[in-house]
C-alpha cells in the first residue's frame, strides 16, 4: 500500500482528506510545522524536517497553502520530493486562478507551472471556492447593520467532502497531470447565498449589494471562479449550512431550498 504524506493536513480541506483516506485503509503522514498526535513535524518556509517527513513516500497531497507563501512553500517541497524520488504529486488549486486577477491566484498560477516543470509524475485538480470560505466571509460582513456583497457576483461553491473525496480517487491513481476541474451543483449569486446564510443563522439583514469598479469584480461578476460543465459536487450550500452528512443528503426545509442552477443568469 503506498506511502501517502499530506501537507495542510490540519486545514478545512487536509483534515477532511485525511480522514477519507483512513477509511480507505492508508495511514497518511500529516505533515505540520507543530507536533502533535499522528503528525509529521516539517516546516515548508524553512525546509527543516522536510527531507525527513517525505523519506519513504510515495505520493504527496500538497493542500497546505499560505497567502505570499505559496510559491516558496511549493519550491521547497518540489526540491525534496525530487530528491527522495516521489512517485505522484497531487495537487488541489482553484478554479479561475488564470482568470481572476488577485496575486494570490497568480501565485497559484505559478506553482501549478513549477510543478508541471519539476520531473516529479503529478496530477492538478482545480476547485471552486469552498463552503466554508463563503461562510467565514458572510460571518464577518454580517458585523454590520447590513450585509454588504458586491452586485453582479456569481459563486459555485463545492463542499470540502466532495473535493476530499476527488482527491483520494486521484491519490490511488497514476499521475493524470491537469484533471477536470471540480465545481458545486448550483451556480448562485453572491446576494442569494448571503440571503440564505442570514437565514439559516437568524440574522435580521438586510443584504446590500454594491457595484464596485475594476478588474477583480469585473471578472467575477462575468463567471471568473465558475465551471458549469463540472458541476460535479454533490453538497449544495444550504445544505452544507443545515449540518448534511456527506451522502444520502435530503433537505426538507423548503425555506431553505433553492433552485439548482447551471448557468450564469
């Protein structure tokens, strides 16, 4: 059975994937820069340990990711997983990292080069923005009277369950190099998913949506972080929201259904 480390294996997203592999019978290595149960100690800043962590491994989950960090993060790893003849690198980005213009999609951009560049067998899936994520946003504009979203926004968001699950098929599989992306099952405005998120919390807000100039809102206002033809995730944001197991979802609260949508409107 190979030999799996996966690095941000404490995040969202790592915590997740490891728990998936654990039920498919591997005993990931965790790889943190802090000790603790079932980790692996290396620091992808400094280098230090990770050498050691990736002796022995097989594949490499690179799901650790930290804004201005990346491309550092991702040099160090390469150099060693080169060196101790890794066999697979799989590698989790976001969808629209070469359409939208934020430097911490362009450092992506750059890393999923690096790795295709590096000699090491790799596979690439692209994600869209994580529940999660939506959630934490909406949770710290809610501070105030209203809810401020930027008008014209459209969002696919797919749960960490479903990417977790894509990465352990891919993880078990040979090197695929860029693989097609992955995208939530509805395609939703920013305003309606701000709507629905102060509903399931029981927030009285009013949800303000406000157009804002240049490039950035430009391309996502024109489906920038969207892939229709991959609507592959099973996890709708409401019931992400109302706590839904991974499968057999069903959600019965009709206040808090919405139309499952395709297509940019």
């Amino acid at each position: 059975m190979a030999e799996i480390l996966v690095t941000g294996g404490t995040g969202t997203l790592g915590r997740t994937l490891v728990a998936r592999l654990h039920e498919q019978g591997y005993v990931p290595r965790v790889l943190s820069r802090r000790p603790g149960p079932g980790r692996t100690v290396g620091d992808l800043e400094t280098g230090a340990g990770i050498a050691e962590a990736l002796r022995g491994v097989d594949v490499v989950v690179h799901a650790a990711s930290r804004r201005g960090q990346d491309v550092a993060q991702a040099r160090t790893l390469l150099a060693a997983a080169r060196a101790e003849g890794v066999a697979h690198l799989v590698f989790v980005s976001i969808v629209g990292v070469d359409r939208v213009p934020l430097g911490y999609y362009r450092d992506k951009v750059r890393v999923e080069q690096m790795i295709a560049d590096s000699g090491v067998p790799w596979t690439v899936l692209r994600a869209t923005q994580f529940h999660d994520l939506l959630v934490t946003l909406f949770a710290a504009l809610g501070r105030s009277p209203v809810l401020p979203v930027l008008a014209g926004a459209w969002f696919q968001p797919v749960d960490v369950r479903d990417v977790a699950d894509r990465l352990a098929a891919l993880v078990v599989n040979a090197p695929a190099g860029r693989v097609p992306d992955l995208a939530g099952p509805q395609i939703r405005s920013m305003a309606d998913l701000a709507r629905t998120w102060a509903r399931a919390n029981g927030r009285r807000r009013a949800v303000l949506p406000l157009p804002l100039p240049g490039r950035l809102a430009r391309a996502v206002r024109t489906g920038g972080l969207l892939d229709p033809a991959h609507a592959d995730g099973r996890i709708t944001f409401e019931e992400f929201l109302m706590g839904a197991p991974a499968s057999g979802m069903e959600v019965t609260t009709a206040e808090l259904s919405g139309p499952r949508r395709t297509a940019v409107r």
